[in-house]
C-alpha cells in the first residue's frame, strides 16, 4: 500500500458523512468516543480513519504529513485542527482528501 492507496481508502470510507466525526478519533453506533480499530468504531475523524487502514508507521506519518500540509494550506496548524474547528464541513474534508491525493500523485 502506498500512501496514495491509503488517503484513497481513508477518503473513500469517510466519503458518507454519517462515517464522518469531530472531536474524537471514532465513535460508536451510540456516538460515544471509541478507539478506531475497534470493530464497533462506525465513524472517524480524519487522523482516526488515516490510522485504521494504516499498515504501518511510515505509511500514517507520510500520509498524516501531507493532510497537515493540506490543512496547512487552509491556515489550520495540522489535519486534526482542521478537522475539529467549528466551520469545517464534511465536504470540506473530503476535498483535503483530494488535495493530498493530488499531492500524492
């Protein structure tokens, strides 16, 4: 897997809004905050969807690094900033999905 093989995996999971989430890595069908290798996480913020299809290591922190950049681009610190700030829509993280992507190419 390369890290464009993973932010298509990642995009494509997060890609419905409802398997979408702020403020914690995963959440469960409940909504409660979860760890995203749990079989029940339903749901993922950006870094939490990034580090369940993860194979390794490297591959999440080269692919985390392009979404920082990403967001960097959009005057945020780091993906999970952006994730977590109160305007960011689910369209709009889809679109950073691409743009690394993109990068990635």
């Amino acid at each position: 897997m390369t890290t464009k093989d993973l932010l298509e995996k990642a995009r494509e999971l997060i890609s419905d809004p409802a398997r979408w989430t702020k403020g914690a890595v995963a959440r469960d069908l409940n909504g409660e905050p979860i760890e995203e290798f749990s079989s029940d996480a339903v749901c993922f913020c950006s870094i939490g969807v990034v580090s369940s299809v993860a194979n390794c290591l490297g591959l999440f922190n080269s692919t985390t690094h392009l979404l920082d950049r990403c967001a960097g681009k959009r005057g945020y610190p780091n993906i999970l900033s952006f994730n977590d700030a109160p305007t960011t829509t689910h369209e709009d993280i889809v679109s950073l999905f691409q743009e690394a992507i993109n990068d990635a190419s």
